[in-house]
C-alpha cells in the first residue's frame, strides 16, 4: 500500500506511454484530469493486490475512443464516476476498489480520477499490461470473467448499461454507442471479485510504469542514459529486463485510418551499431511487429516501444514521423499474457500476421543469459 | 376492459396496417408471435386508461429497428419480456401494463407479447396514434415525459439499458444500439404512471385499430364496401371519419434507401371521378404528403394510407408498385396530435416540407359538415 500523489501521476504518464507501444493514446488530459482530482480530494491509496480482500468488489474503469477526439471534446471529468456509480447501482454493491483495463497510455490515469472523487483505491494491475485496442483483449476476458454489466458513460450526463454473456458482443456495441457519444466515452467493464482480480490480472503495472516513468524524468540529473535507465527499471520486474532492438532515423511512415484504426508501417533506418541495416515497424494503433532487414524480431503481445533517442520518451503511431532519431525498445511480456489462451486473442495471428510468436527472451537469449529472467521465465533460456 | 384473444388479432393487424400509413412495418410476423403467447398463456386484458390507477407503472414496448430485417432475422419471442424484466429492476417497481408506443403497423402487437408473456394487461392507447420513424416522435416526448430508463434487447440475450436527459439523444443512441444488434431489436422506453400515460397518449387507439381491422375483414360477408367500412368505423372515434382522398392506379413509383429510411415517391393516376386528375405521394417509410394536380390535400399528421381498391388493405410503401389499382383514404389526427408542440416534431416541415399543416377537416369541410367531428374538432367547420 502506498499514497499516489500528484507528482506520481507525471512519472505514470511517461511510463505507461512507454508501455503503450505507440497506442493507448497520449495521458496528457487524463493526467491533468487525475491530477485535479487528487488536488481537490487528497492522494489515492494504490493496493497491492494481495491487500485486497477476496470478496472486494473491483470496478475497472477506463476511457473509450479515439484519444485524438478528447483533445477537442474535452471530457467533463465525472462521466467515470457517474459509470462507476451506475454499475453500482446496477449490481446492488459499492466498489471497494478501482483498477486500469490497459495501464498503457491514457487509460493509466482514468482509475486515479475515479478513486479520488470516490475515494476509493486503485489495484496495482490491469488486464493488458500494456495497451490493445478492444475490450476483449484483456486478461480479464481470456481468462474467464464476463465483461458485463458493464457501463458507458458521456459528458453529456448519458449513462449506458450493457449486459450480453458475449464479450466480443460488449465490444462491439460499446464502440457503437461511444462513436454515437461523439468519438470516446468513460467506462466500466468487467465487474470482478478480488479473488478474480488476483487470478486474472497482470499484477504490479501501475507502480511498474511510475518507476519506468520516474527512471526516464531522473536520468539526465542522475547522469544516466534514458534508454539504460528504462532497462534498469524493468530489470526485477514480472517482465523482465527490457532490450534495446534498434537504432536509427525514421526515413518513412505510411498511415491511414482505417475503421478508426490508425493503421500502417514506420521504416528506420540503422545507426551508430546498426548502420546499414532497416527496421520495419507494423502498427495498428499499437507497434504489432518489428521486422529487422526482413527477419522478424519481436512481435505482439511483447511490447515494441518507439522512444525519442535522446529522452527516452515514447513517440506514438499518430506522431512517429520523418526524421526522428530514435530507440526502439522491446519490452518481454508477462507470462500470464503468454499462454495459448492469451496468444488466440492477442497473438500475432489475430492481428492478421501469419507468424508463430517467438518470446523476446528466447530470440535474444544472450542478452537474457546475461541479465537474467524472472524465474517464470527461465525455460526460455534453454534449448 | 376486455379480453383478446387470437382471433382479435388478426383483425388488430389489417387496421394497425392502415394506422401504419405505408410505415410501422408489416404486421405479420409481429401477429403470429402475439397469437402464439395468448393460446400458450391466455387472452389479455386490453384495459381502458380510465381503468388505469394514477400510480400504476406503465412500460411502453415495441420494436426497433427496420421490419425487413426481422423478415429474416426472426425474433426470437422474449426479447421484449427480457426488456421489460430489466427496465422493472432499473426502476424497483413490477409493470402493471403496457401499451404500444406506436399503433401503426407491427408495433400495434409487440405490446400483446409482452403482456402475455408477463401476465399483465394492455392499455388502450399509444404515443402516436399512427406509426412515426424515431423514438422522440411520440406524444410522450411532446408532453414532458422522459425516455428512460429505456431498455434495448436483443434475441441473443444482450440487455442495453439507456439514461439521458434528451429524448433525441435516447433515439441516436437506441438506433446505434439497434444496427449493432443485426438492424433490429425489441425496446421499452418511456416508463411512466398511469396519470401520465392519461395525461399523454393517444387514447383508444388499439381498440379502434381492431375495430378498423373487423370492419375491412367481415366487409365482403357483410355486402358492404371495405372502404366504406372503414370510413363508418372511424365515424365515432377521437380522429373522426376517415375520408376517401382518391382512386386511381399507381403508374410511377420512385423509392431508394437513405439512411435506413425508404424514402421516395408514388404517382397514381385518377380513374371512375378522378379520371384526368394525378396524385402524388411523397413518402419517407410513411406516407407525408399527398399533393393532387400541383395541390397539396392531406399532410401529417393527419393518416395517408394507401389501400387496395378491392380488398381495403393497407399497401406498404415497400411494396406500392406499377399497376396496383389503389384508394387512398384520409384519417383525421387527434387534436392531441396537432398541438404546437405537436406539430413541431412531426408537422410538415419536421420532415423538410415548408407547408402549413391544414387539418383534413377543415380542407374538405362539406365533407364534414355532411358526416359531423368530434366535439373537440368542431372549431374546424366554422371559417
């Protein structure tokens, strides 16, 4: 148990930017938002998922839609409280507990703005560990949970109840009534127990992205390379030690919006150690494959972040562009993310790429062999 | 009050056709559903709204959604008793009736498997006296009631409950809700008390749909013509004697498909005392406007069914076409349908016409002069 204040939620904006993988969209106003809210109510408690009671009630909260929306339909800062509240209301029990859905980009910072104004907690996990495009992609669902009731509300005081023993279904008529809402909404989902937020969840994600968060702003004054700094501090975690892939300028970007997907490729250009050779990046909202000279050499649901080479800080796929001289960083994913279950919802095939995944520990063993692995991971170090 | 059995609606289908004005959807499979849940459960009790308490619930039930959909995507026959259920646990009160939302069409029977199926009654009336496309063109909107709770379901178990304070946000989100549950669903919205649902309705509407229907159906038995039958049965009504506009044959028929909407056009050329005159339809899934040699003659509010010149069947505007020898028949609107307020949502220019509505009445005032009004339409026989 620790108390977040404001200045934490600035090292959680940096980190689950990172963790984003070029999606989740930018937590600026999500930040300010949160912020506000801990100003105004006092700091938010963050439980470790072991001090939450098997029988709590968890609530995970979130925003939905296209976060280049939000930057002009400004959210009125309630619209989660009022879900929270509804889902409440819908199951007859308060919220003990808040939680993120995708502790990457944006959606990092929403819980924080519910467990101020509610004066609740936050649980350091979410059901991601990094950031995804749809509802369905959560640990939550892969793992058993029903998303439902789940609630979607505007800023416009319109509060929608959802309820289908389908989660794929609760996807597809939440984004339905949150383009109707005008492009993005606030919203609750996968109402669980604590007992299910502990078999479920990827634990420790929200205090991970601070330290990854708080590694990068302290590098320069500590005299540390940014980029060593993100390694260091994801080195005793549930991931495992970030890598360093690639080095190099951006010398093209493709992009449409597709379905209201930013879809499309960045091609880097090696330098320094890597000169002479490219690096391909696929994305869809998110970083899905990096592509070495024609080799595969990290894919979903492993994180590929694009970072500014000389901050540290991620770049997403709506600004990755011309010129940029940048660090592309692999990120090892929990195991819990791993498993068959996981890998048919977020695997490279489910995104439409033809590929086996392959661990980034297991591609870069050496690397790994050096540093060490959690030890969930040790089998990836052998043969 | 009164029990309704099967055979009562048969009969309520060929009049809620007419009501229908082109639009509210074929009855057909709508009547089956009622007919199988009243002979596995029993006739319904068709309540008057004076047999009503002040304080009883009323849930209004319908269908959304386009007609040609559930042709082919049948319902599955709970999906409105499922919407009800969730609209009783949002509200902390059981239904004491239902009613129609609108009595044109298939709508006129939605409500008998509801009331069958949970054992409560049917009252005597409607929020629109007609069939109308959207959700804020009832007389329950236009008097002050809210729309929600409204509650959305679907035939594979998905319950979307809606809250909002605007009516016309309660119709964009439904309809988004709608598409994404396969293009139609099953609804209740505009929960209220029996003083509302007396303050507001269009009253008696069910009744008369059955007895317009009676009329049409036991015509030819009976040696009378169906269209005369039809003018005798709506003699003594709130709406006042129906009036036959024109007879002629449809030789022109423009229709296309604009945002879920049939919109379009029909033109009928005069025979027997018509002969040498031509009257155009303008339709938008109900028949608008009726204009005769370059004059308009009929508008809504007021009804424009086209029916066979035989039979005295209602022709859809789906299915109006080259050759049908049709009767066009004026019905009169209530006055509760022709207020200001009234006018505003559905009078001619809510549908882009920059005509003044001038009720039937007063249009062809020898006509009702000859046949008499309603005491509350007298004011349109004097200049």
């Amino acid at each position: 148990m620790r108390q977040i204040v404001a200045e934490d939620l600035e090292y959680l904006a940096v980190g689950a930017a990172i963790l984003g993988t070029g999606g989740g969209g930018d937590p600026f106003i999500g930040k300010l938002m949160a912020q506000q809210a801990i100003v105004e109510e006092g700091p938010v408690t963050l439980l470790d998922p072991e001090e939450l009671d098997d029988d709590a009630l968890v609530l995970p909260t979130a925003m939905m839609g296209a976060p280049t929306v939000m930057i002009e339909k400004v959210p009125e800062g309630m619209e989660a409280v009022r879900a929270l509240r509804a889902a409440e209301r819908r199951l007859g029990q308060k919220a003990d507990a808040t939680c993120p859905i995708e502790c990457g980009g944006v959606n990092s910072q929403i819980p924080f703005v519910v467990a101020a104004r509610a004066r609740i907690p936050v649980v350091d996990g979410d059901g991601m560990g990094r950031a995804f495009p749809e509802l369905q992609m959560e640990t939550f669902h892969v793992y058993g949970l029903s998303g439902t009731p789940a609630v979607v509300a505007d800023e416009r005081g319109a509060i929608v109840t959802l309820e289908t023993p389908d989660n794929v279904q609760l996807e597809w008529l939440a984004r339905g009534v949150t383009i109707r809402m005008g492009g993005h909404s606030h919203l609750v989902d996968y109402p669980m127990s604590g007992a299910d937020f502990k078999r479920t969840a990827v634990r420790g994600t929200v205090s991970m992205a601070m330290a990854i968060g708080k590694a990068v702003v302290t590098a320069a004054s500590r005299g540390v390379n940014p980029i060593e700094a993100i390694c260091e501090a994801t080195q005793d975690t549930l991931y495992g030690r970030a890598i360093p892939l690639f080095e190099g300028k951006v010398v093209d970007v493709e992009r449409r919006t597709r379905e209201g997907f930013a879809v499309g490729r960045a091609v880097i250009h090696g330098l320094g150690r890597y000169r002479g050779s490219e690096l391909v990046i696929r994305f869809q909202n998110e970083n899905l494959v990096a592509v070495q000279d024609g080799e595969v050499i990290a894919s979903v649901p492993d994180l590929i972040s694009v970072l500014d080479h000389e901050t540290g800080f991620a770049i997403t796929t709506e600004r990755i562009r011309y010129g940029q001289r940048v660090t592309v960083l692999g990120l090892p994913t929990p195991e819990i993310m791993r498993t068959e279950a996981a890998l048919r919802v977020w695997g490279p095939r489910a995104f439409g790429y033809d590929i086996e995944f392959v661990p980034l520990e297991r591609r870069f063993r050496d690397y790994y062999q050096r540093y060490g692995v959690p030890n969930e991971k040790q089998k990836y170090l052998t043969a």
